[in-house]
C-alpha cells in the first residue's frame, strides 16, 4: 500500500470499536496516512433534518478532525464523540502525522460499511467484535462476519477481550 493509504475504522464509540481503534493505531497506521472514521448511525428523525436527509442516501461530507473534537459541530450529525476516542485521534494525528477524517452513514451497518470502502474509497477496514454468543449472532447477526465476506478491500477483525 503507498504512503496515501485511506486506513478505515469502523467507529461506534462501544468499547470493541475503541479497541480496534487502539490496535490500528499501535498496529497500522503510518505516517502520510488518512485515518477514516467510519460511523454508522440508525436511520431516523434528528434536530437537523433537511441536512441529514440529503446525507441519508450518500454518507455526510468527509469531517476533519478539529470539527469532529467539537461537539456542537457533531450534534448536527447525531454523534456524540467520547473523550477516549478523541483523545486516540488527537494523539496518533499530533505523533504519526497523519490526517484523521470522520464519515458518517445512516442506516445498516453492514451494508453501509461495505458501502464506504468503496465510495470513499478505503485501502483496508479494520472493525471490532462484539463477541457474541452463537444464538446472538444467529439472532442479530454479525457485522464483522457480513464485511469479512462482502467488503472488496482487506478487512481485519480485532476481537475484543473482556
């Protein structure tokens, strides 16, 4: 991969995701790179309706990361960023010199992330793991097992340990 890898991490700020985070961080990411925050929201109705619908069908716009750390700014999109996650961005962009960018997607999280490996385009995703039991993951199933086997880049699965 060349020095302008597009580094995806799916984000939804549970500690598995900040785990994967963590991992791709000590682990992946090197200097010239773009870490893309990916994070999926449920569909429906927030305070910023018009916005949010035209984003609904493509994702928001790319979000740098001094608007991700402001919290204002990120209400509009119905995220709400925690200090942990903040704190790892700041961090790996201030010691790698790298660029950290958010996009954020309405609706499932499966689908859609395999959706933004390829609009945005990814070079690799990394996503986390919740662990489910056997009947949770039959129930509801699994989004690192539906992007394992749909997305069209490398994905890397980081189990979370309790």
């Amino acid at each position: 991969m060349a020095a302008d890898r597009r580094v995806g991490i799916a984000l939804d700020f549970s500690p598995s995701s900040k785990n994967a985070l963590k991992w791709a961080v000590d682990n992946v990411i090197r200097k010239g790179d773009h870490l893309i925050l990916v994070a999926v929201r449920p569909e429906g109705h927030y305070d910023e309706g018009d916005q949010i619908q035209l984003w609904e069908a493509t994702g928001s716009p790319l979000i740098p990361l001094s608007e991700f750390c402001d919290p204002i700014i990120m209400k509009r999109y119905g995220v709400k960023p925690d200090p942990e996650t903040l704190d790892i961005v700041t961090t790996a962009a201030r010691q790698t010199q790298i660029e950290v960018l958010m996009k954020i997607y309405w609706g499932d999280p499966r689908e859609k992330l395999c959706e933004a490996i390829d609009t945005i385009p990814l070079s690799c995703i990394i996503v986390g793991n919740r662990g489910l039991g056997t009947l949770k993951r039959a129930i509801m199933g699994s989004v690192s097992n539906y992007v394992v086997n749909n997305a069209s880049c490398p994905v890397t699965v980081v189990k979370h340990h309790v």
